[in-house]
C-alpha cells in the first residue's frame, strides 16, 4: 500500500493547518511531531513516521538519544536534532517541578528530576534552587559521571541559583552502589558549597544523598551541620 502524501489529506485535517486554526493544543502528541518532521519518505508517510517517534518519546522520556530517533525508519540526522531541540525546550522551560514548596527531605525526593536519577548508573549531581517561599524555581543537573570537587565547582554550583534570584538551594546526588554513607569528596563538596553560599547569601538547606535503598540528609543525619 502506498504511503499517503500529506497533499492527499484534506487542508482542514492537515496538524499544521489545525494547528493555525485552533492551535498546539488541538493537536495529538503524534500530529504535533508531524509538524516538526514536516514530511515523510518513500514508502512511509509522515503521521507514520512521527507514530513511532511519539512511541519512541513515550517509552525514553528526556532521555532520548540522537541514536534512538536515527533509528526511525525515515528520521535523518537534520530531523533527529530538531526533535532533540525540541525536546530540551519543553524540558526547559515546562519544568515539572517548578512551584512545588520543599519543607524537608520527603518533598524533595518527590520531584519527578529527583526520583529519575535514583536507579541511574552513573552519578548525577542536581541543585534544586527554591525562592524565599520555599517553592522550586527549577531543578538541574549540573554534572554527570564521577562525583569530585573539580566538576562541583561553587562557581557552576551556584551560576542558575544566582540567574533564578534563588533564596535557598538544595543539592541531591545518587550512588549507584547503592550505599547511603557519605563519602571524604561528599563531605569536602558539601563544605565548600555551604561556605560559597553563605558568601552569595544563597543558603544551602540540604545534600541529599539517594540510591535504590533510600536516601540520607547530610544535615539531619548530623554528619554536617549546615545551619
């Protein structure tokens, strides 16, 4: 069966014709892929190739790879980046996180950044900066790989709290051993975060420490006072 043209849809039902008309969102998750891929290939016609796109994205989440969408039948190099940009806008500025209010550790295990990195096999280090509320303003990961004081660096630590006009952040990474005991670079990290921020006048509230056991709080397990 041949592929159907976007020509061969009438006008009204065409995602970017809809789109104009009544809007994003009118559209379904696939038909709004459509828009951005604009056109399908020989023997495949665009609402298929976004269907396995949107399949793609609904199974990978934020961690889609350029690898994942080059392996769509009809998606090439040029389209795959524009489906990532894509992507990391929404993340970026639809952040799930924003405007929830942190009052201690079960709170912010609970923000959607957080819990994704719990099972993760590399360790991912996250500053969560919250106004004078106590409500997020955003959630980022600021490095990945092996935790040490030259990639935690106070300068990158604090650079988006400062941006967001933060009161308070919280800083959370995860070991992937599964250990909950906070290490000698944990504790000098911590350290030097607490004294830059007491500097900037940013207060750092908490480090948390999370795995596939649970989580620890560095400051009400006692093992760093940061008041």
């Amino acid at each position: 069966m041949a592929a159907r043209r976007m020509a061969d849809i009438p006008e009204r039902d065409r995602p970017r014709e809809r789109l104009i008309r009544k809007g994003p969102q009118a559209l379904s998750t696939r038909d709004l892929i459509a828009v951005i891929i604009g056109r399908g290939t020989r023997g495949r016609d665009v609402l298929a190739v976004a269907a396995d796109v949107r399949d793609v994205f609904s199974e990978k989440k934020h961690e889609v790879t350029i690898g994942d969408l080059l392996a769509v039948p009809g998606i090439g190099e040029a389209k795959a980046c524009e489906l990532l940009a894509g992507l990391e806008l929404s993340r970026r500025f639809g952040d799930p996180n924003e405007g929830l209010r942190i009052s201690g550790p079960e709170e912010v295990l609970c923000l959607p950044d957080v819990d994704a990195i719990r099972h993760r096999q590399q360790e991912h280090f996250l500053a969560i900066t919250l106004n004078g509320a106590g409500e997020v303003i955003h959630a980022r990961t600021l490095t990945v790989g092996l935790l040490n004081a030259s990639q935690v660096h106070p300068r990158e630590a604090f650079a988006d709290a400062i941006t967001d006009r933060a009161a308070a952040v919280v800083f959370v990474h995860n070991h992937p051993s599964g250990s909950l005991e906070p290490s000698s670079q944990d504790m000098a990290i911590t350290r030097q975060l607490v004294d830059a921020g007491e500097l900037l006048g940013i207060q750092v509230l908490d480090h948390l420490i999370i795995s596939r056991k649970g989580h620890r709080s560095l400051r009400g397990a006692g093992a760093l006072r940061i008041d």
